[in-house]
C-alpha cells in the first residue's frame, strides 16, 4: 500500500488546524440523518490512528433508529428505577480529586450547569442533564467503542487516538461529536442490544451528528492552559 499524498498549500493548515480547534463536545442535536456510508467513511478514516505493533485494538458499535431508541429506552429505565450494579470496568478519572484537576473539572461542570440553567443544589436538573447523555444528546448516530480487557495500557492509548482521529474526521464533513464515559457503567445492558463480547471492556460512547447551533449548551468552548504551563522546550 502506498501512502496518499496529504493536503498541500496555503489551504492545508487552515483545514486542519480549523478541523482540531473547532472540535467541542457538542451536547443538543439536530435531528438530521448521518448516512451510513458517511459512518463508514469516517470511521476507516479514523482508524488511520496509528497503534503500537499495528495491533488496531478499537471495537466500535454504531447504530441509529430502532437499535438506537432500545439502547437509550433500556439505560433510561435502569437509571429511573435505580437499579443497582451498574459500575464501569475502568476507572476514568481520579477518585480523589485533587488540584489543579478538581478546578478544571469545578470550572467545566459549572459553565455546562449555567449555559443549561441549572443552578447549585438543582439535584433534578442535574439528573435531567445527566440523562441527556443517554439519548446521545438528540444525536441520529450513536457508537459504543470497547477495548479487548487483556490488552495493556499502550492500547488504551491507541483507542483514544482512534477516537481523536474519528472526532477530527468527523468536523470534515460538517459533523459534530460528543465523546460520552457516561455509557461505561451499563456493559450489562449494553453486550446483549449490541453483541458486545464479555471479553471487551465498555470504553466509552459517541454522539454523532448535526449540532443544533441554537442550543445554550454547544456556546460551551472550553478553555486550554497555556502552553508553557504543560509543554517544556529546550534549544528550540
Ligand atoms: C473519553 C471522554 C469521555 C467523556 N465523557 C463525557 C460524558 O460522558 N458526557 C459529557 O457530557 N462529556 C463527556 N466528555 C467531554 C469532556 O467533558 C470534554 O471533552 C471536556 O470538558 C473538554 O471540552 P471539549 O471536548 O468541548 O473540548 C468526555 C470526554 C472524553 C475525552
């Protein structure tokens, strides 16, 4: 296989850079169809991602319509009901928050909060917020991405290029994301709606679709420490 040739010119960079930084996680949908060859393309596209030994450790299950409405009809019950044992395989983040993460979180949580009009001890409203992930924000594709469980640490990493890759691809073609951990605690439900193996650990989920640019919640673009606080340069 021959590599292609990558974008070249003026144009290039603006296009790239544009595709990455106009990236968001973007939570209200228009209910506009995303085609399936549309998915397909993105995601042989993403799956570009480079891993090591070219192991490809990403499962990905994409689905709309019907199988769509029984995964976020069947998550929703669980969730009213309060229905026990529902506990993601992995931890994603840390339990014990401390700084500078526990006021990057403080900070994200809150400016989503008050662009949704949830105030502080609005238990209701925050649950109702919680419980638009389960509907892929109104997003007319969903995807759950799983990970094979005996595969190491180097791969989990590999499964996040592939998701970066998939996001980026994806503002090519006009499209927004929302990358969900929120789906990690449902295996259960999930493995039977999507044949999902119990040897993959349930990752994480992806809304895809058309942002409603009219929603509150998409004015979020969330901040980025500057560069000299994260990246150390010598002899550049
Ligand atoms: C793997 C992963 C899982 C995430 N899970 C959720 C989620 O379940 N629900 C949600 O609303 N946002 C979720 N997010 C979005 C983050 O909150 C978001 O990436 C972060 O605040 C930075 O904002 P940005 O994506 O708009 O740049 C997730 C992000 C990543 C990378």
């Amino acid at each position: 296989m021959s590599r292609p040739k990558g974008p070249e010119g003026p144009a290039a960079w603006e296009a790239v850079e544009g595709a990455i930084r106009s990236r968001a996680s973007i939570r209200a949908f228009l209910p506009d169809p995303v085609e399936r060859a549309t998915v397909e393309r993105l995601l042989e596209t993403a799956a570009r991602a480079p891993s090591a030994n070219n192991h490809q450790p990403w499962h990905v299950y994409a689905f709309a319509g019907e199988t769509k409405a029984k995964v976020s009809e069947a998550i929703l019950v669980a969730r009213d009901s309060g229905e026990e044992g529902h506990e993601a395989e992995y931890v994603y983040a840390m339990k014990q928050w401390r700084e500078p993460y526990k006021a990057r979180r403080r900070e994200v949580g809150w400016a989503l909060y008050d662009l949704m009009g949830v105030v502080k001890g609005d238990y209701e409203g925050s649950r109702a917020a919680a419980d638009r992930n389960y509907v892929f924000f109104d997003a007319p594709v969903g995807m759950i991405l799983t990970i094979e469980r005996d595969l190491s640490v180097g791969s989990w990493m590999d499964l996040g290029m592939f998701l970066q890759s998939l996001m980026v691809a994806a503002r090519g073609m006009g499209l927004d994301t929302c990358p969900q951990e929120a789906f990690s605690p449902y295996h259960k439900i999930l493995r039977p709606l999507l044949g999902i193996p119990e040897e993959e650990i349930v990752v994480c989920g992806l809304a895809l679709g058309h942002a409603d640019e009219s929603a509150p919640a998409n004015d979020l673009y969330t901040r980025r420490e500057p560069l000299e606080t994260f990246a150390t340069l010598r002899d550049l």
